[in-house]
C-alpha cells in the first residue's frame, strides 16, 4: 500500500498546494483576428507562413542518448497531437532537431543556431544541468526562452527558463527523509562530475546534518566513465555492514554501477541505492535484473493510477510500440510542450514577454496529476517514492497528498536560506529574501 507524507512534511516540502481561485486558468484559442494579427517583435517568430518553428535541442549521440532521445520522442508526440487538433494560433508547429551530442559547448552552438539561423518561438531542450548551464547565457543574452524537462540541483531562477522537471524540494529532499525514517541514517553519496551531483550532494549534506544523519563517503565519476570498481570498493569500505547509497550518476555509468554493484553481493537488502536520475527507460537499458529492489525519487511514474496517465500510455504505447516505456523527463517534457500553447494561446501571440507573462498559473491535467506554472517559473508537482520490481517497473511506495510548491533557492544551504524567485514581480526577479527569512 501506498503510504502518505503527513501535513508537517507537505508544508516542509514546499508548503500547501496553491489554491485554484489565486491562479490564472489557461485560456482557449483567441479569435481568428487575434491568431493573425503578430504582436510587435513576433515577425522573427512567424515568418515562416503557415508553420511556428520550435527548437528542440538533446543528445541524439553520446553518453546521455540513453536518456534524452525518449525525452525527443516525448516532444515529438505532443507536437503531433496539437498539430492534429490545428496547432498553436492556427499554425502548425514545424519542429527543428538539433543533436547536443553530450558536449555542453555543442548545446550552446546548436541554441544559438536555433534561434539566430532557424528563428525558432521556443526551444525544448537539455538534459544535464552542465547543458542547461551551458546554454543559459545564449537564451539570457539574446533574451528567448527554453523549457527545460528534467529534475535538477536547484539554485537557479532564470526569467529565460522555464523549469518543468523537479526542484530539490519536490525530488532529492523528500527522497532523504523517506530514506532516514525507513533505510538507515549512514548515507554514501555517489555522483557524475558536474553541476547537478555535486550541488544535490551539497543540499543532501546540510540536510542530513539537520536531520540526525552521516555522510561516511561521497565519490564522483566522469561523465560517461565506467570505471567503478573503485568507488564500489569504497562504498563498502565505508559502510561495512550495510547502508545507504544515493545515486545522482547520469548516463552510461549506471549500467556499469548496477552491474558491478551486484557482481559485488552489494543487493538492496543491505545496500539500498536511491536514484535520482534512473528511471524506467534507464531500468530497460540497463536490465532489470540488476536494479529489482532499489529505489528512485520521481514526480511521475508509469504505474501512476489516472485516467490522464492510461491515456497517455497508451498514446505512446501507439506511436512508438508496445515494449516502450514511460518515464518522468519524458512527461514533463510532454507536458512543457502543452504549457507552451496554452500559454500562446493566453497571450494570443507568439510574443516572448507575453507568453512568459502567460505562463504564469497554467494548469495541465497531467499523467502525474494536476500541475501548475508558478510565478518563479517552476511547476508544483507530486512526489513520489518508486521500488523497482520484477517487470522493470516501479511500485509506487510513497507519495505526497497533492502537489508540492517548488522552492528553486534550496532552504538547507546556509548561502541560499530565506530566498525566493518571483518574475512577476520586477522589485523581486530572480532572487529575493522571503518576509520572516
């Protein structure tokens, strides 16, 4: 049986679930006069006559193809759906692919072509918080925007960005508090060696000092590299008789983690492991048999109970075949694209200052559940707690009662505490301390 946060973690986590009546509802389609009528700075975006560009930019090759090339096909299906039921302002939208190849320098060639050469509305894209940083100062300096699918480290609130994938407080820090009340207090961590890693483990840290609990180890590999048997030697150094491992390694390195780990006799009786970037398309990859019984943090899993989400199984199911599977990245990927039109369509043109403003409040009856746009540009989301079991799915073991309110400035780091983000506010912006902080 599913067990439930009580109400002191739910307000912890991000506090109560904005209330329906404080949001903007998405609006319809405006009027034929409006769709054809470019606002002021939108000739660059709908030049193209009967189609809108989009841009969608993830690693086709490369140690993260493993991963974002089902992000893409997510992408994909949500642009044929709108464009099966008239596309966005009555234009169909004319997807541009553009293929990061796991190089963070490419990612930001491949936005700056994407908007300059392509004149894309939007740009979908990145995986990798080293990508999203990567590109940050092009969509910045140029002023566009980019939706971005996955979860990640936090620490970041940019007007540019639009985050639909979890922050620290909808994903890594209710994972380590599921993990104290229920696996043990004695964590190792063990990351890729970049931004995201380092930063979760940097939250996962103060917050265990909070909470009663001990880093004995923490340990990076490379992107992409395979060598663990040295970090798997050490892991069980440090915790001879067993704890937990939490995992933010991304890419190829799982497959050679797991398959070691279990090669080791370390199973998840003793050694638990929490991933925070392993979901079901990572676990068919990478072969169940070696993943049953650990555990990942993630707002959306296939096996979620909805209408919305047997739907959308389904329709994926339809276009891409019956052994595919769903995962969390590829539904907030689906989901932004949905997001966008609806806020398009709010504004009634492809304007950029205008559909940020739009964004704001956008509900989604999502696969995960219901969803919103918040103001600091992030989306309130579910939480949950999956055990991979023998059919390379996840049984479901914890959630949240709703949605939690992302908090992008984590409240754990002493350099970030009491700060928030609120771009409709031009006096508060990116970053600015909460009242009482």
């Amino acid at each position: 049986m599913t067990s439930r946060f009580g109400r002191r973690k739910f307000l912890l986590y991000g506090s109560a679930t904005m209330g329906t009546a404080m949001l903007l509802k998405a609006c319809g389609a405006p009027s034929d006069d409006t769709a054809t009528t470019p606002a002021e700075g939108e000739e660059a975006a709908t030049d193209s006559g009967e189609t809108i560009k989009v841009g969608i930019l993830h690693s086709l090759s490369g140690t993260m193809a493993i991963s974002e090339t089902t992000v893409v096909d997510a992408e994909m299906l949500a642009i044929k759906e709108i464009n099966a039921a008239g596309g966005v302002l009555g234009r169909q939208i004319e997807p541009i692919q553009e293929d990061g190849a796991s190089d963070w320098p490419t990612f930001a060639e491949k936005a700056e072509k994407l908007i300059d050469q392509d004149e894309v509305a939007v740009v979908f894209g990145c995986w990798t918080s080293a990508s999203r940083k990567a590109v940050l100062p092009v969509f910045e300096s140029k002023d566009h925007m980019l939706w971005y699918p996955v979860q990640y480290e936090g620490q970041e609130c940019s007007k540019n960005i639009f985050y639909t994938g979890a922050a620290p407080n909808q994903q890594i820090e209710p994972a380590v508090d599921w993990l104290l009340e229920n696996k043990g207090t004695e964590f190792f961590l063990v990351g890729s060696d970049y931004v995201f890693p380092r930063t979760a483990n940097t939250i996962i840290k103060e917050q265990l000092a909070v909470k009663g609990g001990t880093t004995v180890g923490e340990d990076y590999l490379p992107l992409g590299n395979t060598e663990v048997t040295a970090i798997i030697t050490k892991i069980r150094a440090a915790l001879p008789n067993g704890g937990v491992i939490f995992n933010s390694l991304n890419g190829d390195s799982n497959v050679a983690f797991f398959t070691q780990l279990q090669g080791a006799g370390m199973g998840p009786d003793e050694y638990p492991v929490m991933s925070v970037s392993v979901a079901e398309e990572e676990v068919r990859q990478i072969g169940k048999d070696f993943l049953v019984g650990h555990y990942a943090a993630w707002n959306y899993f296939q096996t979620v109970e909805s209408p919305e989400n047997e739907k959308w199984v389904a329709d994926f199911k339809a276009e891409y075949g019956e052994d595919r599977v769903t995962n969390d990245p590829m539904e907030a990927a689906y989901i932004m694209v949905y997001l966008w039109k609806q806020a398009v369509e709010a504004a009634g043109t492809f304007d950029l200052d205008a559909v940020r403003t739009a964004a704001y409040g956008q509900e989604f009856a999502a696969p995960e559940g219901p969803v919103t746009m918040n103001t600091n540009h992030h989306i309130s989301k579910t939480v949950r707690i999956g055990q991979v079991r023998d059919d390379g799915l996840f049984d479901i073991v914890s959630s949240t009662d709703g949605p939690i309110d992302p908090l992008p400035w984590n409240q754990y780091v002493p350099d970030t505490k009491g700060l928030a983000c609120d771009w409709s506010d031009p006096e508060k912006g990116g970053q600015f301390e909460m009242e009482g902080a």
